[in-house]
C-alpha cells in the first residue's frame, strides 16, 4: 500500500453530474479538493451511460419559452452546452430539455477540472473503505495498489450511497419490483431523418419483428432521437434488468453483467432486422456503445429530511431549500415507457438542506439520485439538471 498522501479539505465520490457540481464548487471556494471517479471521464450518466438530455433545468409552464429554475452550476452547464452544441431547450409534451452530447460533455467536465488549481482528480479509481476519527481516511484501489487519502469533509455523489454500504447502514432501497428499469442508450450511425413519417413507419417495422418472433418483446419501447450531428442517432431501451422484475439488483455485478450482454444483444438484433427489413434504415449499424446501462435507481440515503412524493406534487417549499425540483415524477417501473406525474399547478418543490445530510454522520454530505427521498420523489430529482444543483449545494456546504 503507498503510504498515507496528501490531507484535503474535501473529497468527492463520484465524478457524474452531482459530483463534478460538487467537487468544482468547494474548489472554487477555496478547498483543496480531491475528485475520486472509476471511469476514465466526467459526467456519468450523462458521458459513460450515454444519456443525451439534461432534464430538469427548466421550470415547468404552459406557456412557450424554457425559464432556467436554478441558478449557478445548473445554468452554467445550460450556457455551456448550448455553446458547444449549437442546440437550445426543446418542448416535449409538457417539459423542457436540453439536448446535450455526451462527447461535449465529457469535453466541458475536463475544462471545468483543469481549471481548478484546488482539484486533484483521481480517475479509475474506486474507493474500497473508509473510517473517520478526526478526518476521514480513504482507502483508494487502482491498477496501482492502493493509497489511502485523507479529508476534513465528504461528499457521497456515487449515485448508489457507497459510504453507507461500506458503513453497514444508513440507506434505503426500494424492493426489486418497483425499482426503476435501467436504460440502456447506444449509439447509432443511419441515413434516416426522424420525422413522423419515418417513425411510424420504424415503430411498424419493429412492431413486423416482434409479431414474426425475430425480436424480443422488449424492443418495442426503443425511442430513438438525433444527436444533432449529421448521420448520428442514440436510440434508448428500457430493460427489466433480470429475467424478472423481482430478480433486478442494481448493486449486484452478476446481475449488471447479464444487464450489459442482454443490451447488447437486444439493441443489435433490432439494428440488424431495420436494416435488413426497412428502406429507410438500409446501412444503419450501431457505431457505439455505452461504457455501462444506465442505471436510474439504487440505493438511498436516510437524511435528517425526506424529500417525498406528496412534496413533490404539492410544491412544498422548505425555508432550508438549496434548490428546486421541477422535473415531474418520471416512473419507469417496467419497460413500457414513462408514466409521468406533475405537480399541481406546475409548482416546483423545493429541496430541503436535510436530505443531503446523512442523519447521525458529521462531515458527511450527499448528492444526486442517492439524496435523501422516498421512491416516488426520487423519480424527479434523479435527473441531471437537478443534480447539478444537489451536488451545487453539497459543494458550498462541505466548504464552509
């Protein structure tokens, strides 16, 4: 083992949206702060797992026109990829979004970091235990060996609530059946425009496949949208993620593994039948994949607040709050697409200061989809441009 390195102010698990808010907002108050992430890039969700929208940035309304809810990190990261892509906020349905690209995004995080005299970032690097006395000690495991790192304040922006798996307790996770599906997002190189005509007339080309026995049921929820570069499509699955609802373990690395090769499989066997079957997609060949499925909901902290479900439709507002919560309730419990909850009167409900502290654990704060939430609640907060601004707040919190 290297010896004991450098004592920091602050340390980040995590490198996804709510880490890399987090890591570069206490940096830019002064912290000497370390970023600890087990892939090779920034971004999460948003760069490993492909997902190319930021939700949650816009405040819900009626009328035309995306208004920005939370200020700070969020909007930065707003200006900044509409720079990078050229692409502003899109309605859909009753909902404003960002396309964004993860290969921007990957760009935009490297900037951020490397801008930050105060950031020391530790890439393919997982974090295998920790204690506290006085500071928090941080064993570290790489290719390397491992290094243990010291620091005054944590944040836990993993999305799982690894602190609390290695501490034994403290979290939650809701039982298998009602667990959020995973998505898995793969990249696409094809001739086709998407209108309407073109879609409809994909959705019976899978609808032909499925009817004939040449694809699996699941494929009938792949969505596709253009990337906004010429050729370049992503189209998205919903997965049960087991062989049933009940036997999905977003923790377990057996059943992740057989969630990845399942992905795979499903999403080449689709490609492969448009091709082969459909004018439109003749030439059409997945030209990536995603460096793991997307995963929406794991484990939870238990905070000194719960944010809940009722909260959220109510617009309740807390005199604590660090930001809104303005995407609806976006269950997807099985693999027949969304269903979606919004609140009364499109009301955002505010996030209380509590559901980032992990109850009974000083120095301790969290941020992303793993903040302290019921189910139903954790459905809207999980999305990027809210954990923007949940790892925003655990940011200014551990730099104080």
């Amino acid at each position: 083992m290297k010896p004991a390195g450098e004592t920091f102010d602050v340390a980040v698990i995590g490198g996804g949206s709510a880490g890399l808010a987090a890591a570069v907002t206490a940096a830019r108050k002064g912290a000497r702060t370390v970023l600890i992430e087990r892939h090779g890039c920034l971004g999460g969700m948003g760069t490993a797992s492909l997902v190319h929208t930021f939700c949650g940035l816009y405040l819900l309304r009626d009328e035309p026109g995306a208004v920005l809810a939370n200020p700070g990190f969020a909007s930065e990261m707003a200006e900044r990829m509409t720079a990078a892509t050229g692409l502003g906020p899109v309605r859909m349905g009753r909902v404003d979004v960002l396309p964004q690209h993860p290969v921007e995004f990957v760009r935009i995080a490297d900037e951020l970091v490397s801008a930050e005299e105060n950031i020391e970032l530790l890439l393919h690097t997982e974090v295998i235990s920790l204690s506290r006395d006085t500071d928090w000690q941080i064993q570290l495991a790489s290719r390397g060996g491992l290094r243990i790192v010291t620091a005054r304040s944590l944040v836990d922006a993993s999305g799982d609530a690894i602190v609390a798996g290695l501490f034994g307790g403290g979290a939650e996770m809701t039982a298998a059946p009602k667990l959020q599906r995973p998505a898995y997002v793969f990249g696409i190189h094809a001739p086709v425009t998407l209108d309407d005509q073109a879609r409809l007339a994909t959705a019976g080309s899978i609808v032909e496949g499925i009817r004939g026995g040449n694809l699996p049921d699941s494929v009938l929820g792949l969505a596709f949208r253009a990337s906004g570069r010429p050729g370049e499509i992503f189209g998205t699955l919903d997965l049960a993620g087991g062989e049933t609802l009940e036997s999905y373990d977003p923790l377990d690395p057996a059943c992740l593994g057989k969630l990845e090769l399942h992905g795979r499989l499903t999403a080449s066997k689709a490609i492969a039948w448009l091709a082969a079957k459909s004018d439109l997609w003749k030439g059409a060949y997945i030209s990536h994949w995603p460096v793991r499925a997307g995963v929406r909901e794991s484990r939870r902290w238990i905070g000194e607040a719960t944010l809940t479900g009722t909260d959220l439709l109510t617009g309740r507002r807390f005199p604590d709050e660090i930001a809104l919560a303005t995407w609806p309730m976006e269950f997807r419990e099985n693999t027949r697409g969304p269903k979606l909850r919004f609140p009364k009167e499109n009301k955002p409900a505010g996030i209380p200061l509590g559901c980032l502290k992990p109850a009974g654990i000083e120095r301790l704060f969290t941020a992303g989809r793993c903040i302290s939430t019921d189910h139903d609640a954790q459905a809207s907060i999980r999305v990027m441009g809210t954990c923007f601004a949940t790892g925003e707040a655990a940011g200014n919190a551990v730099a104080i």
